[in-house]
C-alpha cells in the first residue's frame, strides 16, 4: 500500500512550532508578526482563501491586516496601497489575492511588492533568487509540496519528475525547486503533446493543471510518487487534477485530496511571514 503524504497532519505540527516562534519574537521584541492581506474585487472564491489566511495567522498568535479594495481599483490605486504597506515597518509580508479584476496590471502589481516582503513568493526578483538557488521566500503552494517530500524522507536527488503545469505561481516554481533538488525535470503543458507518455516516465508526478482528474490513474508508473496540487469540489468531496482512484495499489507515496497540498500551501505563507518577522528584529 502506498504512502499518504499527509499534508493536513504535517501542518498541524508544523503550526505548533510556528505558535513557538511568534511567541518568541513577541517575547524578545514585543512585536506582533503581520500580514497584509489585499483583496480585489467580490470573487467569493478569492474572499474564502484571504478568510483562511487570516485565520491561520490568528490560529499561531500573529496579526493580519486586511485590506479590501473595490472592484473597480485601478493599477495605479493597488500600486500606491502596496507601496503604502511596503512602508508600514508594522508589515512583514504582504500577500495580494490573485486573481486580481482584469482591468488591473496584475504582474506590476505584484512585481512592486518589496522583496523583503513577498513572502508569497511571487515576485520575479524572488522567482529567479529562488530559481538561481538564492536566498528566497518560494511560491508558497511549490515550497509547501518540497516541505511535505522533504518530511517524509521522499528521495528525489536523480529521480525523473514530470510536472503538468507550468504557471508562475506553481508549475514553473514547482520545476525549478524539483530541479534544485537534483531531479531531471519534464514540465509539460498545454500544448504538449503525448502526454501519457510523459507522465509514464515520471519517478515524482505534481499535477497542477486545473483540470478535474485531467491526468489518468493508468498512466502512472508503478512506484512513482503522486502530487495532485488540484482541488475542483463534487458532491462527494472534491476532486483533484489527477485520477486518485485505486492510487494506493500503484503508487509510492501520493497526496490525498483535499487533506494533501492545500493545507501546505497556507502553512508555507505563515512560515514564510514569521520568517520575515524575524529577519526585521535582526537588522533592526
Ligand atoms: P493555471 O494558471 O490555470 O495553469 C494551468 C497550467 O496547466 C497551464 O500551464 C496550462 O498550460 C496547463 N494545462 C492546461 N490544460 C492542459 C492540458 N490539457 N494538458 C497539459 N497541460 C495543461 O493553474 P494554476 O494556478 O497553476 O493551478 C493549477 C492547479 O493547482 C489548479 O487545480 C488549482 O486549483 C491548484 N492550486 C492549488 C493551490 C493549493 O493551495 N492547493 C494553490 C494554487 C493552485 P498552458 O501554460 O499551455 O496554458
């Protein structure tokens, strides 16, 4: 039977010892770690995950500072909040919703978060450090996956992975943090072509296309370890992007759906926040 990689469990624990760690910047310092959230616009969807976020700071001591702007923002309107926030010293990450209404520069936007405090991962000074093996804050839902394959031991140094997807907030960083990590890396994509035949090959599968069980339980190699990043909701629960049916008698490990990455993903933005935090006290 395979391994689930518990992304839920880890977390859990991994909260623990973030509670920890605001607790001790609290102490030393007296300052309370913040999160700028920025929402635009009233996609119901984009409002649920800036909810969680807010929660999950609430949940280890940390503050989060809301910011909700109206659907009809402009660029220049987000750019001056987020310079705003850029020098609020009380600020040590800031996360800007995506998606963002179409009317607004979104890649402007987020390129004009300082580095210091894309703790999202999302700039593209921060994609190429990270990319370029630099000191950088990840994007949040492939830094969550590494955390979870680095906790459960899972060898990759050597290992063939395939990942389906090639976003800027997840398959591309996704690629190059498994390429970092010694992995021979396929980024496959919409325009390509077989692509049965390269999911075969995959030692490491990271499914992030969108697309409900778009990728085949039979074309997975036996052994491989299973990433599905997806989450589409169904009457029973929820689907993700790759067939998880009968998964266990094929692969090695696999995340489940929900329970797997998306729990990862929220943990990794509070980390990477408090990491921030921390950083501020010392060159302060
Ligand atoms: P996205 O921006 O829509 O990108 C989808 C990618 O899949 C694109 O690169 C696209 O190729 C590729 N693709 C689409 N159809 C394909 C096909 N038939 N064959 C091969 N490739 C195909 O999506 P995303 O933001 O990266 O998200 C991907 C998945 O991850 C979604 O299910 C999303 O819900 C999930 N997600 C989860 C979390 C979490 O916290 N758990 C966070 C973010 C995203 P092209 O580039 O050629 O168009």
């Amino acid at each position: 039977m395979a391994m689930i990689l518990d992304g839920k469990a880890v977390a859990g624990e991994m909260e623990a010892e973030l509670k920890l760690r605001v607790t001790a910047v609290k102490e030393k310092t007296g300052i309370t770690p913040v999160l700028a959230t920025i929402l635009v616009g009233d996609d119901p969807a984009s409002a649920t995950y800036v909810k969680m976020k807010g929660n999950a700071c609430r949940r280890v001591g940390m503050d989060s500072l809301k910011v909700v702007m109206p659907q009809d923002t402009t660029t220049e309107q987000l750019l001056a909040k987020i310079h705003e926030l850029n020098n609020n010293p009380n600020v040590h990450g800031i996360l800007l919703q995506h998606p963002v209404p179409s009317q607004i520069d979104e890649r402007a936007c987020f390129d004009a978060i300082d580095l210091k405090k894309d703790v999202d991962g999302v700039t593209c000074l921060g994609f190429g450090n990270m990319a370029m093996g630099q000191s950088a804050y990840g994007s949040c839902t492939p830094q969550g996956i590494m955390y979870l394959l680095e906790k459960y031991g899972v060898e990759l140094s050597g290992k063939h992975a395939v990942v389906v997807g090639r976003s800027a907030i997840l398959g591309k960083p996704m690629a190059m943090m498994l390429l970092n990590a010694n992995c021979t890396v396929t980024i496959c994509h919409s325009k390509t072509q077989n692509l049965a035949e390269m999911v075969q090959q995959a030692d490491i599968l990271v499914g992030a296309v969108g697309k409900p069980e778009l990728i085949k339980q039979n074309w997975i190699k036996p052994g491989a370890v299973v990433i599905d990043a997806g989450f589409h909701p169904t009457d029973q629960g929820g689907v993700g992007d790759i067939e998880l049916h009968g998964i266990e008698n094929i692969a090695k490990a696999y995340t489940p759906v929900p329970g797997g990455v998306g729990p990862m993903t929220i943990n990794t933005l509070i980390r990477q926040t408090i990491e921030s935090a921390e950083k501020s006290i010392q060159t302060t």
